[in-house]
C-alpha cells in the first residue's frame, strides 16, 4: 500500500543548500581498496540513492551510540549501514545525494494518538496539519478521528505526492450520538471495515450490549478498535475483549477506585480527575499486569491532562509554546478559555489535581515495567498540543513518569514497530529496514525534548532537510496569521 518515489519536485528545490549533489564514479576494478569496501550493494534497479556521512547513529537496537557511521538509502530502505570509509561502491550511472556530518540519526517517530483536521477545514490546512507533523520528526501517525477525506490523503502520502508522516486512520467515531442501536452498531463496523479505515475508534456512551455486538463482530472480521472507554463497559471488559489500545489511560482511576456505583460519569476530559484521592494507589501493579496478560496497549496522552489540570501551567504561557504560532489565534483562545473555565470550576482543586498528574504517571510506568504495551501519543492538535512540537513534550513527560531516554523513545519507535507487527522492517536503523529518519544536531538520549535541535527527515526515502521545512513552515505561519 505504501509506495516508494522518488523525491519530490517540492522537495528537491530545497536540497541545494544543505547537500552536496553529484554523481559518484567508482571503478569496480581499478579503485584500491579493502574486501569491506567492495562489499555487494543491492540497487535493486534504483537511479537514486542517498549517502549520510560521519553520522553518529542511535539504530534503537541498543542505548549505543555508534559514531563515524555512514548510512545508505535506496528506494525507501536502508541498503547499507557501516564505518565512513568502508562503504561499498556506488556505480556510476547512479545519482547520489550525498549528506555530510556531523550529525546524529535515529529512527523516526510515531505519533499514535494524532488528528487530522476534517475536510470541512480545507484541503491546505489539513496538508499543513501533516506538514508539521513530519517537520518535528513525525514519520508515523494514527489518525484518531478520521473520514473519507483521510483515506485520500493516506493514499496521497503513501504514493509521496504530498510532504506527509504515513498515515493509518480510524473511521468516525462510535458513541452514543453515531449508533442507536445493536444491528446500527454491527453495519457501521462492516461498513467501516469495507470502506478501508485501519481501526475503529471509540469515545464514551456506548452501552454494555453495543460493546459486545461491535467488538465481537470487530473481532470476527478482524478490524482493530481502540480509544475510550464507555462508562458502562469499565476497564476489565475493554482489556477482555481484545482491545488494541486505551487511549488516555481512560477508566484507570475508576479501576483503582473500585468503579463506585453511585458516581455521575463526569465530562470527557476528566478521565478520573474526581477519583484522585479515592484511587488505591496499591492496585496500579494490578492493573498493569491484567493490562500485560490481555495484550492491550495505551497510549497515556499525559500532556493533554497536564495542559488542562496541571496549576504550575499557566494558560498564557502554554499560549506562547513552540508550536503554537501554527495553531489559528481563535483556536489558541479557544483552549485559554477552556481550561481557564475548569480551574475555575467549584469541583477543581489544585492538590488534586496534582495527585491526579501524579498517579497517571505512576500508571505510565507500571505499564512499562510490566512490559505491556505502551506508545507515545500527545493527542495533537487539541489543548496547547500543536502537531508535532507536543509529541517531545509527550517524550519528556515519559522521563518524568520514570522511563529512561532510550525507553521512552522506544515508545515512538520499536514499541510502535511491534504494535503494527513490523519489527522485522521498522523501528531500527537497521540493512532492510524502511528508510523513515531524523537527523539531529544534538544525542537525543541527552536532549529531550528535541524538538529545535532538528536538522532532517527522511520519510521512506525521500529526504526533507532543515531549509525545506523553514521555508515551508513560514508559509504555514503566514496562512494561519490570516485565519
């Protein structure tokens, strides 16, 4: 589905200034040189190929970082990694865009819990939306909310005919507005199933009847579902039903807190704010192993509750965050307003609050230390989260929940490779393994977040340096300063 060109016209106006293009001739029989160097390189028929020299590569196979290494890329793979120096020949009627260190590489990110914006919105702004995306180092998205207007623009970067992370996309939601009944619910995930969306996503309102009926023909056609969780359904259910992953740590707390009958379901974004001091603390451990033993995996978005709940983050100075020059002036008003109006709100408190943040964090890392599934996700572009720029504050959130640099890159990178069963092509720096890369001016073990420190992307081997993207995202500013 995923298809390989070359790079695009867009792309290559902007190579100049930061690589040097030439055409390499080596002569396979005249050039001294040691057994390694001549070494076989599989062109597979390619006209292009990409050489990064002198680069210092984290491959995400171990916490090492290898220096002097030379990478080379050819249709959308990685054909060859090595020592500089000891890179096989190149022959001659081949183009190589050669790209100088020195320089840091890692695997590209994922952001699993992303939104496209609806076609309502137009076809520019939901382009730049992907844009920026990429720009950050954004290879990988799952689109939370989708449409048909996604699966074109799935298709479109796939073929690589827009600068764009490649795309999987769930169908619209399921709630209690969509499905009004049991045969409804069934036809919707036949229809969504048929229609091609990658996964069906839930939000709150669905009954405990629906949710058998969705999930078990979900199951029977063999169509993933994943986010909320419906207050009558409750966490054990989700996780017993198969469910590919929680989104939000939803219906944690209420787990902790012995789901109290009497409780009025509050409003969608508290996810168990109001049982912050009723949770027991003990059962975390319990929760995260029945999370291992039914292999469902979360995706935590604790920068989305940080910017709502968090009383250390002022409103407007979350306004002035990277990133956020992107998002229209009404939008970012909008967030000041909301989340201005909910730390107002009599049920708001500040100490809970922060044993609130407090206890997600703690559930983000037993899931990780119990090994269960776990995937970086901002929930962008909602609450002061821009596209992009809020994944490495997701990233820095994981360090602070406890994960080390290199775990909590793994859950942008090799955790996501496994969840979509690609851990034999993706996720490492690694020989035949797909080409999506970020190239850095910084370790990114040291330097998280690293969101300014960012000097390239290669998206399945099309290369994007640093200038494509500063002229494209002026271009962007300018767009949404007219909004």
């Amino acid at each position: 589905m995923f298809l390989r060109k070359g790079l695009t016209m867009q792309s290559r106006g902007f190579l100049k200034a930061h690589i040097t293009l030439a055409l390499l001739i080596f002569s396979m029989l005249g050039t001294a040189c040691s057994g390694e160097n001549q070494a076989s390189l599989d062109l597979d028929g390619a006209d292009e190929v990409l050489v990064f020299n002198d680069i210092s590569l984290l491959t995400m196979e171990s916490e090492q970082i290898k220096a002097n290494q030379t990478v080379i890329v050819t249709n959308g793979r990685i054909a060859w990694v090595g020592h500089t120096g000891s890179q096989p020949s190149i022959p001659d009627d081949v183009q190589v865009t050669t790209v100088d260190g020195p320089l840091f590489m890692m695997p590209g990110l994922a952001e699993m819990h992303a939104h496209i914006p609806p076609a309502r919105t137009g076809t520019q702004y939901m382009e730049d939306t992907l844009l920026l995306y990429l720009s950050q180092g954004i290879t990988t998205i799952r689109g939370m909310l989708g449409e048909a207007a996604h699966l074109n623009l799935r298709e479109r970067a796939a073929s690589h005919e827009i600068p764009s992370p490649r795309i999987f996309t769930s169908g619209p939601s399921f709630n209690s507005n969509s499905i009004s009944g049991t045969d409804q619910a069934r036809e919707m995930v036949r229809s969504q199933f048929e229609d091609g969306y990658d996964l069906l996503k839930f939000h709150p309102g669905i009954s405990l009847e629906q949710f058998e009926v969705i999930t078990d023909e979900a199951n029977a056609i063999g169509i993933e579902f994943s986010g909320h969780i419906s207050h009558e359904v409750g966490l054990v259910r989700s996780l017993q039903a198969g469910k590919g992953s929680i989104d939000h740590l939803d219906r944690y707390m209420e787990f902790l807190s012995g789901d109290p009958s009497d409780r009025t379901d509050p409003p969608i974004i508290y996810f168990g704010y109001d049982l912050a001091f009723a949770a027991d603390e003990s059962l975390i451990s319990e929760a995260a192993r029945l999370t291992k033993e039914y292999g469902v995996w979360n995706v935590p978005t604790n920068t989305l509750l940080e910017n709502v709940f968090n009383p250390d983050l002022d409103p407007d100075i979350m306004n002035e965050w990277p990133g956020m020059e992107f998002i229209p002036m009404q939008t970012r008003q909008n967030w000041v307003n909301f989340v201005r109006n909910i730390r107002n709100e009599d049920i708001y408190d500040a100490e809970q609050a922060r044993r609130f943040l407090e206890l997600r964090k703690k559930i983000t890392l037993a899931l990780y230390e119990a090994n269960a599934g776990l995937m970086l996700g901002a929930d962008a572009p909602q609450i002061f989260n821009p596209p992009g720029y809020s994944a490495h504050r997701e990233l820095a959130l994981l360090l602070e929940a406890g994960l080390s640099p290199f775990a909590a890159l793994s859950t942008a990178t090799t955790q996501v490779a496994k969840y979509l069963n690609e851990s034999n092509e993706a996720g490492k720096i690694k020989k035949g393994y797909r080409a999506d890369l970020l190239l850095l001016n910084v370790n990114p073990l040291e330097n998280i977040p690293f969101h300014d420190h960012i000097r390239g992307v290669v998206r399945e081997g099309n290369y994007f340096p640093d200038s494509f993207f500063d002229k494209e995202l002026d271009a962007i500013r300018a767009r949404v300063s007219n909004m």
